[in-house]
C-alpha cells in the first residue's frame, strides 16, 4: 500500500482497517518470549513467600 493503511466504514462509522500483510506480520510478531519476558521484570529478583496457612478456615453464621 503506498498511502498506509486504508480505513472502511460501515454507515459512516469506522469498521476495519486494511494494512499490508508485511506490516500485519510485523505488529502481530511476538516482541519477545514469555520467559525473556518475566526476566525482564523489575521484580525479577524479588522473593514472594508461596507458603500456605494450615490454619483451619473461620466458623461462618448463615
């Protein structure tokens, strides 16, 4: 497409956009995988304590 993408409306309001398949490709594309991703973190380091309470559940009155 040499102007871009091209906007279609459907009774005057906006409906789809048509792009080139190299720019769907290229917005579509994983930035990165999920691992990389959660490493990238700022709270990569942190240690979150995943321990349950055994304690027994509260008495609820109905």
């Amino acid at each position: 497409m040499k102007n871009g993408p091209q906007l279609v409306t459907r009774h005057g309001a906006d409906s789809v956009v048509i792009i080139s398949v190299k720019e769907f490709r290229r917005l579509s594309a994983p930035k990165t995988d999920l691992v990389s991703f959660f490493k990238q973190s700022p709270l990569y380091d942190i240690q979150i304590d995943l321990s349950r309470n055994k304690d027994r559940p509260r008495e609820v009155v109905f």
